[in-house]
C-alpha cells in the first residue's frame, strides 16, 4: 500500500475532533471541510480558501488541481455573493460542484468549503 501524508493546519477543531486538514492518499488530494475567519459569507469564503489553498500547496498541488468542491452553507441565499470569488480562484480549472444548505458546528461559520484535489 502506498504511503499516505496527513497535513495539519493546527485548527482548534482539528485536535478537539480527530482529524487533519487534509490527506494524500489514492492519487488524490483529500481537504476537510474548511470554514474561515470574518464578519460575512464573503470574509469566510476568502478566509477558508486561504486555508485550503495552503493545504493544497503543502500536498504540491493547488486549486488547479481540484477535481470536486462541495459547499455548505446555512443559508443557501448567501452563496451567490461567494460566486466571483470562487469563479476567480477555480479561473479556468472548474471543478465539479455541489452546494448544501445545511447546519455547521457553530452559527457564527457563514460557509464550509471541501475539496478533493488531484495528487501531483
């Protein structure tokens, strides 16, 4: 069996719960559920990118290499203000998407973002 690399961000939650930030494994990049920092959806979404993105780096790979994104959001009408944002990180590497209106560990988290990428 191949050898597989767990990647902390040193998020709370991640020694609170039992989990990393993301793993290589399978040829595949798997990122947690990722919420950020901020004030608004937006902020949050800015925010959770940066932790992802850094996540992604250290695995050697980057946004460009993302193959799935799964959004959740507690409120589905917040999402549309992420969509530029988003549409500028992905640029011309879209991945396949999926968005769910569902509860998050704590109402202050405004969007949760998971990828899976590509292993370089």
């Amino acid at each position: 069996m191949e050898d597989m690399k767990r990647i902390s961000s040193g998020g709370a939650f991640e020694a609170k719960i039992g989990y990393c930030r993301a793993v290589v494994a399978g040829g595949f990049v798997h990122v947690a559920g990722t919420v950020g920092q901020g004030d608004d959806v937006v902020s949050q979404c800015q925010s959770a990118l940066e932790v992802i993105g850094r996540a992604l780096a250290e695995a050697g790979a980057s946004f460009a290499d993302v193959v799935r994104v799964n959004y959740y959001l507690p409120d589905a009408a917040e999402f549309e203000p992420c969509w530029p944002l988003l549409a500028e990180t992905f640029g011309a590497n879209p991945p396949a998407a999926t968005m769910i209106e569902c509860g998050l560990i704590d109402p202050k988290y405004r969007i949760e973002i998971e990828v899976t990428a590509v292993a370089p």
